[in-house]
C-alpha cells in the first residue's frame, strides 16, 4: 500500500509489472473523502503515448521503482479513461476494478477519486499533497518563539542522499548458424593391373604345357578389382557454449549544489557609545 509520504517519490519513477517494465508513472489519483492514493497513471507507449490507469492497492516502492501485481498486457489493455478530467467517475472506477479483477472496496458509499493537487495548490477536499511544505518539514527554517514560547530560531540545511538504479545498457545473445567448408583427407586405395608373364618349358612343366589339344583357339580371363573411397558423414558434439554475466565495481563521482541557511545576528546598541555590537 502506498503511503501520503510516498506520493513525491511515485511521480515518474519506472512502473514494473510482476518485474517486467511497463513505463512510466504519471498523475496519482487520491481518493476523494480519504486522501489515500487510489491510482495512478502510466505513459505505456513512446515518448508521450497513452496513458493507463494501475490501482495502487497492491503497489510498493522498491529503490525508486513502482513495483504492481499486473502483467505488461493487463496494464496495456485497462479501459480508455481520459486522464485530462482530474477525476473519476463511480462507474469508470468500477470498470477498472473489474478489468484487475479488484473487488469494488467501497461498494453503495463509492465516492469520486480525484487527482492529486499540484504541490503549489492550496489544500483542497483531495487532501493536502505529499511534498508540500509543513510546518513539521525540516527544510524550512522558522521562528519558533510564537509556537513553543522558546527564544530560538532552527537552522536547516540540505544534504545528498545519493543511491543507485539499475538500467538497461544493452544485450547480448548467442546465435547459431550453419556453415559448409571443405575437407581433404588421403586414403590409400588399392588397384589390380595385368602382367603377363612368360616362362620357358622346362621338364617341370611339360606335363602341363602339353596337356589339351595340340592346335586350337582359346581365352584366359583374369578378373581385376581395385579400391574406391567411400565418403559418410555423422555429427558429433565438439564443445558447449553460454552466456553469463559477471558484476564489475567501479566508482562514479556524484555532484550537485546544496542549500543551507546561516544566522547571523545584526548585534545590540550600546546605549553609552551608541555603537552596534555585532555578535556572529
């Protein structure tokens, strides 16, 4: 639940829905008897493109961030409600509710939820806005000797309260593609070859040289073979890749211009000399 004291801190701060960016915050809508922040506007498109209202019912502020309970595509598809009216009607609230499935808290008592009122605006039936200066905001000096009767005077000063948000800066992805080259191995191969060879007759083989008919046609056939590369593929796994990230500490110097109040005393008259004493 949003607080009074958080509204300052809502108005442009980035709008996340269950940790997905949605856009950024816009007007805040109070309700209209109890002052307690009701909705609030965000910009879901470019630059300044239409703006949609989110209940803060469920919202909470994490280091700047407004963080809500609705999907990017809930928020996208609210219905149109003109923002420029300041207000809204009972039955465009109801139309809300139904849209995030909220039940109607305030029923037949259901009163108009106006737009918080600017920070220079007098306080009006919205309640007085978060920001605006008090009596009770130590930011402001004041003479504090008609409130409490003391003869002192408070001495205030701004300071830095200097903190970090996280951003986008980029991306990186990994993409996988196919590519052909070519490979040459050597294989050794082997061929047959035909050799004729001729040899004397001898008394060794004379037997089979003389064996058959004397004179007479015939063929002798050799059958010759050689080797011939043969060419399969398969496909293996070589090595895993991925992504990851590592966090780097570095150190940025962070400058801006403070304000703070002096006193000073402008000194008692000496009544004998008639000269001024002036005390610091």
């Amino acid at each position: 639940m949003i607080s009074q004291e958080q509204l300052r801190d809502i108005e442009g701060a980035t709008v996340y829905g269950n940790g997905e960016k949605v856009g950024k915050a816009g007007q805040i809508f109070l309700d209209d008897t109890t002052s307690t922040p009701e909705w609030v506007t965000v910009n879901t498109g470019l630059f300044k493109g239409r703006e949609t209202f989110v209940p803060l019912a469920q919202a909470d502020l994490r280091d700047g961030d407004l963080q809500v309970p609705f999907d990017k595509e809930t928020i996208k598809g609210a219905p149109n409600v003109d923002v420029d009216n300041g207000h809204l009607t009972p039955d465009e609230e109801a139309q809300l509710y139904r849209h995030y499935g909220l039940a109607d808290h305030r029923s037949d008592s259901f009163t108009n939820t106006n737009r918080a009122s600017d920070p220079n605006d007098s306080p009006s039936s919205t309640g007085e806005r978060a920001g605006a200066v008090t009596d009770d905001d130590p930011g402001t000096a004041r003479d504090t000797k008609d409130l409490d009767g003391e003869d002192a005077m408070t001495r205030s000063e701004e300071r830095l309260n200097v903190g970090t948000e996280r951003q986008e800066t980029g991306r990186a992805r990994l993409r996988k593609y196919v590519v052909t080259e070519q490979v040459q191995q050597t294989v050794p191969v082997e061929r047959e070859e035909v050799r004729v060879e001729r040899e004397p007759i001898t008394a060794a083989n004379r037997d089979a040289a003389t064996d058959g008919p004397d004179i007479t046609d015939d063929e002798h056939e050799v059958v010759l073979h050689e080797d011939r590369p043969v060419v399969q593929k398969e496909t293996v796994p070589v090595e895993r890749v991925r992504l990851s990230k590592d966090t780097v500490m570095d150190e940025e110097q962070v400058s801006d211009d403070v304000r703070k109040e002096q006193i000073e005393s402008d000194g008692a008259i000496d009544l004998n000399s008639g000269q001024r004493e002036d005390h610091r």
